[in-house]
C-alpha cells in the first residue's frame, strides 16, 4: 500500500492513482500493430492447414 501513496512534493500530498498511460502514443503504436497483425493472422488464414 505505501508503493501507491508516494509523496507529491509536499508531505501529506499523494501522487494520484490512474490507469492512464504515461505516453498516449506509444498506446496509440501498439494498439495500430495488433490490429496490423491480426489482420494479417485472419489474411493468410485459408493457407494454413486446417488442423494443427
């Protein structure tokens, strides 16, 4: 829990808590290459054997 609470400056302050990402558009890059790369998975689909 003290991991969580880090001090902001001035004693008694927290650091808010977020989900958010630090850089929005390394997200942005890598959310692009899944979906480039599941297309590409679905594309090439009928030239892979049926079973495994």
């Amino acid at each position: 829990m003290d991991a969580m609470l880090m001090a902001a400056g001035t004693a008694g302050m927290v650091a808010e808590e977020t989900l958010d990402p630090v850089d929005w558009a390394d997200v942005q890059a890598l959310s692009h290459r899944i979906v480039d790369d599941a297309v590409d998975y679905l594309r090439d689909v009928r030239e892979r054997p049926v079973w495994q």
